[in-house]
C-alpha cells in the first residue's frame, strides 16, 4: 500500500511539471519539386474543364433491338415528363432508353418510384450524367 501511494505521487509529480514548446519561432518553407509536376497539374485543369459530365445515375426505361420502338418510348416518356432529359443510346445491338441526371441513387429511386406506374421494368444504372445548370 505504501509503495502505490510513493508511485502515485511520483507519478502525479512527474506529469505536473510544465513544458514549454517552440514560442515566437518563424521560419520559411522551400518546396522543391519537378517542373514536369505543374505541366500534369496544367494538363489535368484543362481536361476537367473540358468534361462536362459526372460520375451518377439514370434510369433505363426500355432497351430492344428495334430503334422505332425506343423512339416512341422516349416520346412518351417526354410526353409525361418535359422537364427531365431523356437519352437513346445504341450498344450494339440495343436501342437503350435512360432518363434524368441524378448524382446520388437516392434521387434516382425516388423518381423511379413515379415511374413505376408507366415504365415496370425501369431500374437504376450507373452513368456518366450532365452537369446540373447552375442558375
């Protein structure tokens, strides 16, 4: 018992006694790197204001192999929704329908709730979307 109260006391002793870190110190920092470094950085500033286009979601609303009928789907689609963008896209040997420009899934499937009603067998893809307009 005597020597945890020694020990308690050492230790107390030890941790209360003050320390002092480098106060009212200046100095400067050299960055020393390749010129190659800016040229990439340069290169990777214009390609991304060259890309217009994210990482998101869409919704595939109808694929086949006939063009005609994936014109009318997105005709109709656009009947019913004017305001979000519709996309025929061709991977051969499919005409794919995919609709609106979301950036997370959760607004994916929140739409994709309205849609279920006029497109059944719509479900989630991950794509390459439109930046959204800034206003």
């Amino acid at each position: 018992m005597r020597g945890l109260t020694i020990l308690t006391f050492l230790t107390v002793l030890f941790f209360c006694h003050t320390t002092y870190s480098q106060e009212n110190t200046s100095g400067t920092v050299e960055i020393v790197q390749d010129a190659s470094i800016d040229k990439l950085m340069l290169k990777h500033i214009s390609i991304a204001s060259e890309t217009e286009t994210i990482e998101g979601y869409r919704i595939q609303i109808h694929f086949s192999g006939e063009r005609e009928k994936a014109k009318l789907v997105k005709t109709k689609f656009l009947q019913q929704f004017p305001d979000v963008a519709a996309y025929e896209i061709y991977q051969q040997p499919n005409f794919k329908v995919r609709v609106g420009d979301f950036r997370s899934r959760l607004e994916a499937q929140k739409f994709m709730n309205e849609l279920n009603s006029l497109f059944p067998s719509a479900f989630i893809v991950s794509d390459d979307i439109h930046l959204p307009r800034l206003e």
